[in-house]
C-alpha cells in the first residue's frame, strides 16, 4: 500500500507546472500574426521601392532627356536639361488651340511620397503600441498567470483530498463532503473568472483595435487613390514639350519656344506604382478579415479551460456579443499559447475525457487527478 501512496504522490508532483524563470513580459506577442504581417509589407514595401528609385537615379544620372537644337553647344544643351527637369511643366495645345500647361511635379516627388506613405503606414502601429499594447501587456500577464495557477490550484486540491481520504476512517462521509463542495463552488476560481466576466463588459481595447484598422484600411485606399490619380493624369505620358524662354533667354531669337523632352526613369516609376498598388489592394481583404474576425467567439481556449473547476464562462452563457474586450484577448491568448503552459495539459485531459468509457466519470482536471491517484475504486458514481 505504502508503494501504491508513493507512486501517486511521485504522479501528483509530477502534474505541477514548473514556476516560470523569469520574466513572461519579454516574450509575450502584442500584435497577432497577421497584423505583424501588415506592417511588415505596409511600412516595408514602400521604403524598399523608395530605396530602388534613388539607387535607379543614382547610377543612371540625368532622369531627363530633351532634344536640343543643333546649333546648341553642350553647355547649353546641360542647361536645357537642368532647366526643364527643374520646372517640369508641359506646355501644349488644348483642342480649340489654346495654349496649355500641366505640371508634372508628382513624378518628380514621387519617390518622397512613397517615404510619405510609409510614415503614415507606420501610423497605426504607433496608435496601438501607445494607446493598447500596455493595457493588453498587463491582463496579458495576469490571466496567463492566474491560469496556470489555477491549474497549479486543481493539482494541489487532489493532494489534500487525498491526504484527508487517506485519513478518514468513513470513505463515504469523505465523498459526500467533496460532492457537498462542489455543488456550493467551494471550488471555484472567483477572481480569474470574475476578472474575465468583467472585460466581457468592457471595450476600450476593441475600439482602438478596431480604429487602428480603420485607419490602415483608410491609408490603404488613400494610397490607391493617389496611385490611380497619377496614373490617370501623368503617368501616360513621358514626353513632354518644355519651355525655356523665361527670364534672360525671352528675348533670344535663337531659342526655340518648345524643346520635346522625354523622361527616362517613366518606366520605372510605372513599375514602382503598379507594384505599390497591386499588393495595396490585396491586403485590403487582409485588413476587413482582422476587423470581422471580432464577429465570433474563439471557443476553443475557454471550452479547453472548462475542466478547470467551476470554470463555465460557456456553460452559463456568458459569452453574448463577442464584440468585445474579452474576445480580443482570447485572440491574443491564442496567439501566445506557448506561454500557456496549463494548456497543453489540459487539452491532453479533455482529450483523455472524450475517450473515456464513462465520460460521466471526468467532469474536470481535478476527477481526473482522483482517478490518476487510484481514488476511483471508493468514489460514488455520479
């Protein structure tokens, strides 16, 4: 007998968690993984595209090319380049033949708005990290910790009842007693489950969650926006007419009035914004997904928790409109299950309770424990 005590103790000491060396903050993930996605192509796709621009005007020089009259030295031949590469105004003719100018200054800034456009990305990042992330850090920690204590709890109770058990002389008055306590919830976990009933209640994370995709959804469009208002208005058109008949040189017969020029770097900048564009309006769906995905309850992790004693944030129905802070948090659990460790454990028990015989029999970690100690041969069937 005193093997068969041993054994179970050896087996009870063995099913409590580790305490964790230190500090669970420094591996907790604040952003969920496809929103760690977003802001990886949102803030880096368009700093590499600005890096391919400047590297393309580095090593190819002049981004302009005008066709100077013959009689033009190549002195004056640089100037008329500088020049209508610093004004790039093309002036031509509208049908009633009426002159025209239209500026196109956007292909020239085009590679710093693209540096505009990553800042602004990089916007709601920035409104999540200082507005929610401390907040989510901090019932982060508590609920990972208060649940892995609570399976610590489980764990430890099996231990007492078996001691008391072992020193009862009247094994049914023990049972009675212990189902006694379980229909008045001596052996619930008040605070934890108190404490999630109560960011059921709240919604300050959820609405700057739901602003921050607002917001990059907003940027996002704004972009393409931008891309289809160059597209349509400048980027169909690399060659342009150019006047240096301004200032000193108005006078000068030998000038002409117009010199057709052509923009060497317009293929590029049309690849540059097709890309940008293209990839823009894929993760639009991306974002619309992060916001829906508030629409409905994560069950999983909670139904897993359920064999926690008095544990039944499902089972009582309090889960109603998953709008919520508690939701996002559960995604956000989900997302740091490695830091759960009581979940491993107990996903393995209700699995064990799904292929048991007599499912009646393992209603929660701590049946299970009583059953893996060897007090299921004096239990009650319930």
């Amino acid at each position: 007998m005193s093997l068969s005590h041993t054994a179970a103790e050896f087996m009870l000491s063995d099913a409590l968690l580790p305490d964790p060396g230190g500090s669970r903050a420094k591996g907790l993930r604040l952003e969920l993984p496809s929103d760690r996605l977003l802001k990886f192509v949102t803030v880096g796709l368009p700093l590499c595209l600005v890096s391919l621009a400047f590297a393309r005007e580095l090593s190819a020089g002049s981004q302009i090319s005008c066709f100077s009259p013959t009689n033009f030295t190549g002195k004056q031949a640089a100037y008329v380049d500088t020049a209508c590469w610093d004004s790039l105004v093309h002036h031509g003719f509208d049908a009633e033949g009426h002159a025209v100018t239209k500026s196109l200054w956007a292909l020239k800034v085009f590679p710093y708005s693209l540096l505009v456009v990553a800042v602004l990305m990089y916007l709601p990042y920035l409104l999540w990290r200082y507005a929610a992330a401390p907040a989510l850090l901090s019932d982060l920690l508590f609920i990972i910790d208060e649940l892995d204590k609570s399976y610590n709890r489980s764990v430890r109770l099996v231990q007492h009842m078996r001691k008391v058990q072992q020193a009862s002389a009247e094994p049914e008055r023990f049972w009675e007693e212990c189902e006694r306590a379980r229909r008045e919830r001596y052996f619930e976990f008040p605070l934890l489950e108190r404490y999630l009933a109560c960011k059921q209640h709240a919604h300050s994370l959820v609405a700057i969650y739901i602003l921050r995709n607002l917001l990059l959804l907003l940027l996002l469009v704004a972009t393409c926006l931008y891309l289809v208002f160059l597209h349509l208005n400048i980027f169909f058109q690399d060659e342009f007419s150019c006047s240096i008949k301004t200032g000193l040189l108005q006078a000068e017969p030998h000038v002409p009035p117009l010199i057709p020029c052509k923009l060497v770097f317009f293929s590029v900048f049309q690849l540059l914004s097709f890309s940008l564009g293209g990839i823009y309006v894929l993760l639009v769906p991306v974002v619309v997904y992060n916001a829906l995905q508030l629409g409905q309850w994560d069950k999983g992790l909670l139904s897993v928790y359920e064999m926690l004693p008095a544990f039944d944030l499902l089972s009582r129905k309090m889960l109603t409109c998953p709008l919520n802070d508690l939701n996002l948090i559960l995604l956000f659990l989900r997302a740091n299950i490695s830091h759960l460790t009581s979940f491993g454990r107990l996903n393995a028990v209700s699995a064990l309770k799904e292929a048991a015989v007599d499912k009646e029999d393992i209603d929660t970690v701590v049946d299970f424990m009583t059953l893996l100690a060897g007090l299921e041969t004096t239990r009650p069937r319930r």
